[in-house]
C-alpha cells in the first residue's frame, strides 16, 4: 500500500506478489495491495499438502538478481506457478514491483496473463475481512470478449 501510495496509485491497481512455499516449491500470488492472502484458499487452488509464507532468506535465495520483497509477478521465468486473486482480471491498469522498491511495471491485465499464464481463483481476504468474490457479470463479459477475440 506504502508504494502505491508514493506512486499516486490507487491501491486497486497496485498488485503485490506474495511468495509462498506450496509443498516445499515456490508459487506467487498476485493480489491487489490492500487485501490479504487466505492461505487454506490458495493451498487449495494450488492442489497442495503444505503451503506457508516464503522467508526472506528463502525469498533472497530464490531471486538474488532483486531486492527482496519487489518481486515482479513473472514466476515462470523462475519455473514456479503463478496464481491471480480473480478480482483483478480484465483491470485496465496493474502496477507492480519490477524488482527493485523504485521501478514498477504498469500493464493491462491481458497483456500480464499473456505473460504470466496464471491460474485464476479466490484466495484472499478482502479490507473488509469478508472473503473475495467473483468479478461482476459486466467483467464476466469484458473476459469472454476477450477470449474470443485472441
């Protein structure tokens, strides 16, 4: 949220990546800033035994080319999956760390999907506390469209 902030973004469009260990191998989720990840929902989504936070030794050990804590949501190049909370696909606009605290990566979401291949699902709490939801039929929409179109 800082850095969405210092950035004059809206924490909506910030999209932060959080590493966990899913059965001892790395994935990223990647969610908007200001919601938290739901660790019994992505341990579910992933198909996994164990899931847990990555350390930050665990974390410099995996991309020691980037500052800890500003990984982008590129897991592949790494080899590891990459999951996306649901309520971001089809935003105009995501933002995020591009490996560093001072750059950031400003993309559509078609073109990170493109990209990234993530696996779409619900797995984080929302400000509220209140589970995630499903994107609103007009999104639904927007995605299908899109689908057709590629």
């Amino acid at each position: 949220q800082e850095e969405a902030a210092i950035s004059h973004i809206q924490g909506r469009s910030w999209a932060k990546v959080v590493i966990c260990m899913a059965d001892e191998l790395p994935i990223e989720a990647v969610l908007p800033a200001h919601y938290k990840v739901d660790l019994e929902q992505l341990r579910a989504l992933a198909g996994v035994t164990t899931l847990r936070l990555a350390t930050e030794p665990e974390l410099a050990g995996l991309y020691p080319d980037l500052e800890v804590g500003a990984m982008p949501p590129f897991g592949a190049v790494w080899g590891h999956r990459v999951f996306v909370e649901r309520c971001l696909v089809g935003e105009p606009e995501m933002v995020f760390n591009a490996g560093t605290h001072t750059d950031a990566i400003r993309m559509h979401y078609w073109d990170f999907a493109e990209l990234a291949k993530p696996c779409v699902g619900n797995f984080c709490l929302c400000p509220n506390g209140q589970p995630s939801e499903s994107p609103s039929r007009p999104r639904k929409l927007r995605a299908a469209k899109h689908s057709a179109e590629s």
